[in-house]
C-alpha cells in the first residue's frame, strides 16, 4: 500500500513529541542520572488508598459507572470539584471532565483552530501541547518571559502586527504557575494584563494550570479566571483546565476544564466524537477520594517531600555553576530553567551530558517551530533522588565548565 | 464574545448525534417501556469481579499504572489481547489500546481524512461514527445492505462512480456482525469479495466489530482481517478494532485496534497529541481480569442472558405485527431492525408511540447526512426485560395497525 498517498495531510506532516527519544536515551543506562523525564516521583503517588476507594467506588456504584456516562462528566465528581475549585456558582454544563488535560486542551484546540489561525503562547511552553497545536494546523507565536512570566508589551507588539498581517489571532495559551519547561509564575500584575489585553482585542485565554498544587514555597497568586471574574467582572474570557496528573498520578488520565458554557459546551461535542466520555470508574472513584477529603492532606505530603529537592538543586547549582550561568528560581512545579551563555549549544551538550551520565532536556525543544533557542536546557528535581540532585549537578556543572574552557 | 467567528469551521458545522435527545424524551416516563438505548444491562456487568481485580491491580502495579504510560497502551494487556484474539504473531507495534472504539475510530480517520475525502461504509450505520466522520470533514457514502450485509455489486459500482468524479476513497468502514443499528451479519462470501474489492482499488478497510462475543445463536464467520490474513495473505487491507464496553461496560472506555504497523503508527502519533495514552490503571485491571481466565465464562453468562431476549423480541414480532412488516433475524449483538411500508414515516411515529408509552430509535437517524430513509427503526433488546419487551412490541404493533388503517 501506498501509505502516505492515503494518508491526510496533517498526519504526513505530523511533528513528535521527540522528548520521549530522548528521555528513552537515558533509560536503563547503570548510573545514569537523569533530570530529563517530567513524571511525578512514585512515592508520592496513593496506591494504597486509591487501591481501596476503586473498590468501594466500583462494589457500591458498579451499576451506574460500569455503564455509559455523561460525555461532560460524572455530575458527582463536577461537584466536588467546584467545592475544591470554590467555584459553586458555576453550573454543571461550564464543567467538562476530561482525560488529562492534554485532551482538554485538544477539545479547546478543535473548537477554535482551523489551519493557519494563530495560537498565541509563552515561547518556550510545553512540547505535549505544542505538537497538538500545530498537528491542528495552527501557527505557534511564542512570547518572551522575564521572572513574572509572559512580556506583555511583546505581547501587545505581536498581537498588533499578527492583526496587521490580516492573520486570525484564536487564543492565548498559558501556563501560569511553576510554568512547564520553564518554572517560571506569572505576576499578578502581569495576569491583570494579560486579562485586559485579551478583552480589548476579544481574544480567549487558556489558562493550563497542572502544577498550581505543587507550591512549594512563597504564596499563591489568585488564578487568572479567578482575577478575570472577581476583578473585571468576566466570565467569558479565560477557561481554565486543570489536571490530577501532578497529584494522583498521570497514569488516570482525569482533568477537568471550566469556563463559558458556550465553550465548554463545543468541547464537549467534540468529546463524543472523540472519547464519548472520560473513564466512570476513574471519575467517580476521584470524586470519593475528594469527598472523603483525602485530597488537602494528601497535597501537604506531596509538598513535603517535593520541597527538599527544589531547595537542593537551588543551592547546588549556586555551588557548583560557573558564574555565567542563570537559572529560574521556581516557587514549586517540577522543573528549573537554565541560561547558558549564547555561544553554548545545548543540543550539543546534551550528547556529552549523557556520555557523563548526566541528562536533562535541551530547551530548543520546547519552542514553536521555528523559533527555537540554543542556550538553554530544563532540568527536572521531582523524580530524581536527594543524592541523585546533588552528584547530577556537579556532573553538569563539570561539562558546562570544560565547555566554557 | 463573538463566539461563532471565533469557533473552527468543523465547530460551526457540527451535527449533534439527537439520539441522545430521542433517549432523554424517553428517560424518567412513568411506564415507559424503551426499545431506544443501546445499553448493556447491567446484570451483565462485573461489578464485584472487577471491584476486586482493581484494587489488586492498584495495589500490586499501583506505582507503574499510577504512572504515566506508552501512548500504545500497557504491554501486559496487549498480551493478553494478542491470546484472545489468536495473533501472537503481531508485534506489540500493530496493537493499539483506545479509550473506546469510538476513540480509536477516530485516530484511524484523523490518519487518513482531509476534508472533502470520502469514507464508504454500509447505509444506516453507527451514528456515533457517522457524525464523527462528518465533523472531520468527510464524505459518507452509504452502502444498502440485504440480510448478507452490504451489497457488493452497489459497492462496486459506487467506487466506480466515485473515481469517475476524481473523489478520493480513503477507506471502507464495516460494521460486519450484529451491526448496529440493523443486527445483520456480513455474509463469508461478502467479506470476501469485500476483501478482494478492497485489495483491488487499494482501498483499506476499518472492521468494527464490538459485538462480536455477543453471538447467541448460529455460529461465528471469521472476522475480515482474518480471512485477509489466511485466505488473501494480506496483512495490510485491514485494521480492526474492538472494544471491551459490550462485555465489561462502557463505562471503561476500553477498546483496541490492531492493523498494519504504519497504520497503527500514526494512530499512536495522535494518541500522543490528543489523549496522551488511555487510563492505565484501567487497562492494567482488564489486563488480570483476561490472565485469571474471567472473561470467557463471564461472556458465557451474557450470553444466557441475552438469548431469551432475542429469542422474545423476534417471537413476539411474529405474533403481533401485521404482514406488511418486515424485520431483521439478527444472531446476536443488540438490535433488530423493522421496515415499514414506504407510505409510513417512523419520525412520525415515534411522537405517536411515545404518547402510548414505548420508545424506538428512527431508522433515519443512522443516514449518512442527506442520504436518510424514513421507513425503517431500530428496536433494542439488551437492556429491557422479558416483560417490556412482550408488552412493548404489542404496544408498537398496534400503533403502527392504526396508522396502516
């Protein structure tokens, strides 16, 4: 068969998500530390307890959740999100339950893109999406970031040219907390911003939100559908999805997104067109878990033993980096960015890294097509151990130094 | 917000699959006997197996299912599937886990449609499928069928027509046995020349088939990828898929595809952008359920179950309608289908049969778009109970009496 003649455009034009060859590169090699994969650590996750509540769930509600569900979701697990969420003025049909918060935002995505309308992003964002993006055919425009996040003045520059070249601007995606490759939160100052920029050009947000659980330390900046609602009196401008992939366990697959009801509304067609629902007997038993409020404690230990290693890998890569290398200073997530100096390549790095037994994710990778950068790279401190963070990176630490030599 | 200039052209143009609405008009009706769903009952369901088997699963696997998996789905179910469906020749790379049929129906189009691209499958057929197809962009071309299932003569002549016009056939989907929604069964002459079609214009085949363990008499024909593999040698034409929500419950959202490994390829590379990978954890527990050998006697129960179902609907069919009418002798699956005279319209009659309390899905419905005929229903005998389906065939017989008078 010719394949590729029967094939649709957009699969023979389909990028990878190439950060899985590379994390495959690591695997299984003795001694290898790696700072590249972006799972959360295995001890964090509650086997025991949801062992017990997929039992219970399943021996009391076989019955209903056995069988077909609503395409927007199980009404039980909508309401203890929106106590969680504090959003109980929102009604059932603003909720849409989805399996992980890749395919929530591959719903929101199918809703707005036709080929050749642009996606506005923080430049570099997360691959997952990126490559979701553009298999949609959309254009990926990435905007710069200081330590508040997203610029906006080069927000509102790129905005005005985008519409002065007659292109279809359909939505701002970011990632405002503990941001995904970057680590880095958006400033309230620059949220309310953000929000104001995108109703005077009527432009939705999508606001992906998977790490806001794993603060680790300083305090909480109000979300942004939350400051679109409270401050500018909007409701229709942000939807907002969020994930329990950080803190159940990605393996579930379970996210929810909220927002407009219009919104929501096409997402959920999309879903039964695509998954006709989330998995039942995952989504009640979450909503068990919830309503026993098993999930406030079980955060506070995720925190506790995700806090020591952001601290040390803070402060071994101040004792161990050369004075020319800049890192972000991350209040939670999973992930720090480093800035190595221009005439570094991290492509390149990333070879001798892994011959010394060392791994991270070039940061070339996490950037729209086309707008890739060199000297940067990601490292990762929720999976690998205390001691692993420590030896890892004085490794790189050494390669980056015999580099610069 | 100007929603609608901001939505996608697929958005804006999106059927809504009404038997949903059909179903709720019937739902919560004070003596209401339906005839509408296409629901297991749930006395088939495995609750308390399952209750069991996932919280082991969890507790024995609960760090790597809790975990993130292979977009291609668990390696331990595809072993087990690879047992049950006799292809342990098939390398892992041919397998695909979806989170339901429907899921993975839609990975197989997405590889292969771009709009304005024409599906061939049989008219009526599974709406879920048909509206799905048609939100991609699609051109369904419907197929008439007789009791050996599509009729290979209109096929031929339809591909023939088709490439006359310059269309680009890009696959053939088939339901082949107890197809929803008319219970017919493909014939093993048909499904060979449908093979040999197939291979001919190099046209691929999409076999779905979710009912096939719900067979309660006659005996089983090879599925199409097997007749294309032993009689044909031809391990390309064909990519199936098949779905655990007949047997286990919906709910799951369970299902698998296998197929060629360029094929199944691209259908992973989708996975990845939309879904991520289906529910571990749930794939996990199908996984033991089909290793402790639970699932062929579990099927043997749904069977005995179901039998004197069928057997009623089909008895009391002959003893109430009138002679004009016509139906299927299905073998199994869910469904029976009725053909009215020409001169009767079953839209109409569903308003008239619901006012006396028994509810059928409209033959119409299940028209690829524009291709409806308006003479024929669907009748489902799985979920309701000897006694409503006695009394509720009486009751339709002698609406559709009335209206011959």
């Amino acid at each position: 068969m010719n394949w590729n003649k029967l094939f649709s455009e957009s699969t023979n034009g389909m990028k990878e998500s190439l950060i899985r060859e590379l994390v495959a590169l690591t695997k299984g090699v003795k001694g290898m530390i790696s700072f590249a994969g972006g799972f959360p650590a295995e001890a964090t996750l509650p086997s025991k307890d949801l062992s017990e509540i997929f039992a219970e769930s399943i021996k009391d509600f076989g019955n209903d959740i056995l069988q077909y569900g609503p395409s927007g979701g199980d009404k039980f697990l909508k309401k203890e999100i929106k106590k969680w969420e504090g959003i109980e003025d929102y009604s059932d049909d603003q909720i849409l339950i989805s399996t992980g918060s890749t395919n929530g935002i591959y719903y929101f995505t199918k809703t707005f893109i036709d080929k050749g309308d642009v996606i506005i992003s923080e430049g570099p964002s997360f691959l997952g999406t990126l490559v979701a993006f553009e298999a949609e055919g959309a254009i990926v425009e990435g905007i710069p970031m200081d330590s508040e996040g997203m610029i906006m003045n080069k927000l509102r520059m790129k905005i005005a040219s985008l519409k002065n070249e007659g292109k279809k601007i359909k939505f701002i995606y970011t990632i405002p907390e503990f941001q995904n490759p970057t680590g880095i939160t958006m400033s309230l100052k620059r949220r309310e911003e953000l929000i104001q920029i995108a109703i005077e050009n009527e432009i939705p947000i999508l606001e992906d939100n998977p790490y806001e659980e794993l603060r680790l330390t300083g305090t909480k900046i109000p979300d942004i559908y939350k400051i679109a609602r409270d401050k500018f009196e909007n409701t229709d401008i942000v939807t907002t999805v969020k994930s329990f992939s950080k803190t159940l366990g990605p393996g579930l697959r379970l996210a929810y997104a909220f927002g407009p009801e219009k919104v929501i509304g096409e997402m959920i067609s999309w879903t039964q067109k695509i998954n006709v629902s989330t998995d039942c007997v995952t989504q009640r038993a979450v909503s068990n878990f919830l309503k026993k409020d098993m999930f406030r404690p079980h955060i506070t230990g995720i925190r506790k033993f995700y806090q020591p290693k952001l601290n040390l890998m803070l402060e071994e890569l101040e004792k161990n980096m050369p004075a020319e290398i800049k890192w972000t200073h991350p209040e939670g997530g999973m992930f720090v960015w480093v800035y190595l100096p221009e005439k570094l390549n991290a492509d390149e790095l990333f070879n001798k890294a892994i011959k010394n037994k060392v791994a991270f994710i070039p940061g070339s990778k996490f950037y729209p097509s086309n707008q890739e950068v060199y000297h940067e790279l990601r490292l990762n401190f929720s999976y690998p151990s205390l001691t692993d963070i420590k030896e890892g990176v004085k490794r790189l630490a050494d390669i980056i130094k015999q580099e610069l030599n």
